[in-house]
C-alpha cells in the first residue's frame, strides 16, 4: 500500500539549532516527493520538491532534503532554526498519479 | 501572478443545513483539486478535475458532497446536508497538468459545523 509518514507530530528546538523533521513513504513506483509548509489560517506553501536527479534539494527559507531510496526516506533540515520557521510542515508524496498524498504534519515550535 | 482565491475565508453553520464553497484556480492551471484538512490531521483529497472533468472522486462522500467546474475555470464544493464531522479547513489547489507539478493552494475555507 502506497503511505506517507511523519514521525513525531511536535518538535520543539531551540533557536539556531538543526532542525530535522522526519518523512518516510512507502511505494511500489519511483515517487516525486514534497514539503509543504503552512503558517496559521494559511494555505500550504512548497518549500522543495524531488522528481529525478539529485537526491539532495535545496529549497526556500535555508531548508534542504534528501532522498533516500534504500530507506524510503525524505527527511527536512535546516541547519540553524529562526523564530520564523515555527509553523506546521507537510510531507507530500505523488505516487505518479497527479496527486498528492499527504502526511499527518509536525508542527515546529521555536524556543528562543 | 494572482494566486489561488477562495470564498468564504469562514463559515460557521448549523448541522443538516447545506454549505457552498468557491475556488478560482490560477488562470491556465488545467487541474483542480478540493482537499479537507480536519484539525491534526494532513490534507485529504476529496476531488480532482482536469479541465472540467472528473479525474478521481473516490474520497468524496457522495451521499452528501458534491463539486462541479463549470467551464474548466473555477469551482463549487457543496455539502448538504452538513454533519458536524464535517468540520475542517477546505482547501483548493491547482497545478499546471503533468506529475510532480508544484501545486498552488488558496487560503482555504474554515467550516465550522455546530
């Protein structure tokens, strides 16, 4: 069965530390990968995506991920947190249907 | 570039009373997606149009949902009669057509049923 998970629903981190949320999937075909943040009472926005090429992508605001086939994984970083980045992040998947499967979300709050 | 419009921003209305949303895509994205996000949880596909046609509609509870594109541009989602489970943020999104499109989302409806 094709899945999306996140794993934790919160992550607290301390202004300027490493940031890392966790996505994993499970899929029978190749699948295009994404993350989406969304800010409250706000739509969701696309911070990267992966389809082919390099496995590690660089997206918007310093966050970057990386695919990896063998553990079906697309884990977020970012190296130093700002107080902006609290928000609620979505791992998204397209198992090549035009459609995106989305994850439960975990929701990132920043300790100043 | 405007992006995706949606109306109302909020509703709050009362169980079996019946609801309408509205989405204007971003002019010349072919596909059209309603999502619902219940509290906690991620954005679920409801429906997805290509033009004005349905592609896929098998999470949408058909017995009390329906959507319709008129004309391949916007679109209408309505629920009637609403339960209180339905209680969510309705967000639309469009993409140009083809995989791994980035897809644009509105800001969203915030339905409240009571």
């Amino acid at each position: 069965a094709q899945s999306v998970t996140q794993l934790g629903s919160h992550v607290s981190v301390s202004e300027g530390a490493l940031v890392l949320l966790r996505c994993n999937y499970s899929s029978s075909v190749p699948p295009y990968l994404f993350w989406y943040v969304q800010y409250p009472n706000q739509g969701l926005q696309l911070l990267l995506k992966y389809t082919t090429g390099a496995t590690l992508v660089k997206g918007i605001n310093g966050f970057e991920a990386e695919f990896k086939k063998s553990e079906t994984s697309f884990h977020l970083t970012k190296p130093s947190a700002h107080m902006s980045d609290a928000a609620e992040y979505f791992c998204a998947v397209d198992f090549g249907n035009e459609k995106l499967t989305f994850g439960t979300g975990t929701r990132l709050t920043i300790i100043p | 570039e405007a992006g995706v419009a949606q109306s109302p921003r909020y509703k709050i209305i009362e169980k079996r009373q019946s609801v309408a949303f509205w989405c204007n895509p971003i002019s010349g994205h072919a596909t059209l997606y309603w999502y619902q996000q219940i509290l906690g949880q991620g954005p679920k596909l409801l429906i997805q149009f290509q033009n004005n046609g349905v592609v896929d509609d098998s999470q949408l509870p058909k017995d009390r949902f329906s959507a319709e594109r008129l004309k391949g541009v916007d679109s209408t989602l309505k629920i009637q009669p609403a339960k209180l489970e339905d209680s969510a943020v309705y967000l639309c999104a469009s993409t140009q057509a083809g995989y791994a499109t980035e897809a644009f989302f509105g800001q969203g409806t915030r339905l409240t049923v009571v």
